[in-house]
C-alpha cells in the first residue's frame, strides 16, 4: 500500500494553535504499526491544475509571496516560502493520492483536506483547494463523471461548496459546527449542522443520515476530508465528538462507500496535546487500511 506523504508539510508557523508535526507524527505512528506502507513524496505538479480551481492573479501572488496584508490575516497563517511551497505539494499530494485510489481503491494522503481555500483567496489556514483541484483533475483525465466530497471536519467546508456550487455533478456534504467560523456559511449541496456540545450518539445519527443522501446521488468517487478537530478537546471548536466516536465516523463513511474509490485527506486538528490529534488522524487512516 502506497501512502502519500511530505516532511515538508511540517512547517513553522510561530506561535499558532496548528501544529505542523502532526504529520511526522502520524507517519511514525503507521510506520510502528504496518510494515508494508511504501511513503511516496508528491511529484511536482504543473500549476495548470492549480488554475483549474484557482485565479491566476491568486496563484502568482502565494507563489511570488505577494499577498497583501489583509489576505495574510484572513489566511490566519504567515506566508512564508515554506508555507507556500507545502500549500503547492499538498494539492500534489492529493491529485496523487486520487490516483492511486483508482489502482487501490483507497488513496491516503497524510496532509491536504484544506477545504476553505476559495478561487482567488484562501482563509483559514488553506491556502489552495487540494479537494477541489483532485476532482477537476480526475474530470479532465479519467472517464469519472460523479464526484462527492464528505467534509466531516468541524468547520464547514466553505471554499469547496462554492467551488462546486454549480456543478451538478459534483456532490458537496457537509456536516459541521453551526456556532463558529466560517461567517456566513456556503450553501453545500447538504450541509447539516450540529449545535455546540454534540456527543457521539446525535452526531453518528445526523452523519448516516447524511451519508444516505449522499448514496442517493451515486458517486464514483469520494473524497474524504478527515478533520481531528471534531475532537471533545478541540482547541477552536466545542463538539464533544470522543476518539471512538470518531472511529465510528470513519467507519460509517468506510461502510457507505466501499464499493467505490476514496481518497482520505486529512483536514483541522487542534488538540491542546498534538499526539491526540496525530493519534485521531492515524485513528481514521487506519480504519481505511483495514480489510
Ligand atoms: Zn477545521
């Protein structure tokens, strides 16, 4: 089994409550646990993909270093060249990643899942939409026509819901906390939204019921976007989501799609201990390489 992974997506961001070293992490917790996970660095990537998704003016201005003051607030993260470069490889990362669930059925990719970046800005720590342009790149190179992106991280999956607003034959679901960012909320093609304090039983009910509606519309290919941050110790978010809770989550988005490709992406994660977030990534790419 190939699993794609980039040490460069550990990059210091200073002070911030995203920690870039859960991604070693999470390799080093899968390299104890199977033997036979082959890691693959994402090649380069032409930036014609990028402008699939993204604005020329946007990609030149992060490749160049050249956002303004106010687009590196809304970013909510520096813009380094390394933070840069990790933004370009992670879009890699998943366009390889989908291609390799067209060989194994399941693509890993430990990094991406940077659902908030939007055409011509990115906020919210994403700077380009990796899930975004893995779909426009398998519609243009494979004879793949339905899509759907399963968005459990606790943030609404903004960026990409406007992103496909009006393809139809791209499926957006979200399920997410109503109370925090992002402000306003896109509308997905099915966003359901948990209050504040959600545990594991009403969570795992409104997720099936979701996932049943995204059945419905018959996708020949997932992409799973991951997110840690659903987690009862969550640093910037307050559903009460235990981590068997969120195997449970995985498992039922496993279950619901196991008759096509999907490509797991990971996505937020803010444990006050970076090793639970690491632990809840591994958790779920774990839940994917079981038979
Ligand atoms: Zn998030």
């Amino acid at each position: 089994m190939k699993i794609v992974y980039s040490s460069k997506y550990e990059v210091d961001l200073g002070e911030h409550p995203f920690n870039t070293t859960k991604y070693r992490l999470i390799k080093e917790l899968l390299q104890q646990e199977f033997k036979n996970i082959e890691f693959v660095e994402p090649p380069d990537i032409d930036i014609k993909w990028l402008l699939k998704v993204h604005t020329k003016e946007y990609v030149e201005k992060v490749l160049n270093l050249k956002l303004s003051y106010f687009e590196i607030l809304r970013l909510e993260i520096p813009l380094t060249k390394q933070v840069s470069e990790s933004a370009v490889i992670a879009v890699s990362g998943t366009v390889l990643a989908a291609k390799l669930a067209l060989e194994q059925k399941i693509g890993v990719h430990i990094g991406g899942g940077w659902h908030h970046a939007y055409p011509d800005h990115g906020e919210g720590f994403c700077v380009f939409n990796d899930l975004a342009v893995g779909v426009r790149y398998l519609q243009e190179t494979t004879q793949l026509k339905k899509f759907a992106v399963i968005d459990c991280d606790v943030h609404q999956g903004n960026g990409t819901a406007k992103i496909f607003e009006k393809d139809t034959d791209v499926f957006t679901f979200s399920i997410h906390q109503r109370e925090i960012y992002p402000f306003p909320k896109e509308k997905s093609s099915l966003d359901i939204e948990l209050p504040a304090y959600s545990k594991d039983k009403e969570y795992l009910q409104l997720l099936e019921e979701g996932l049943k509606e995204v059945k419905k519309f018959s996708p020949q290919m997932v992409f799973y976007q991951a997110g840690a941050d659903v987690y009862e110790n969550d640093r910037l978010a307050q559903l009460k989501i235990t981590k068997q809770g969120i195997i449970e989550r995985d498992r039922l988005v496993k279950k619901y799609f196991n008759d096509v490709p999907v490509v797991v992406t990971l996505g937020g994660g803010y444990a006050e201990d970076v090793r639970d977030t690491a632990e809840i990534h591994f958790n779920t790419i774990k839940v994917f390489l079981e038979k």
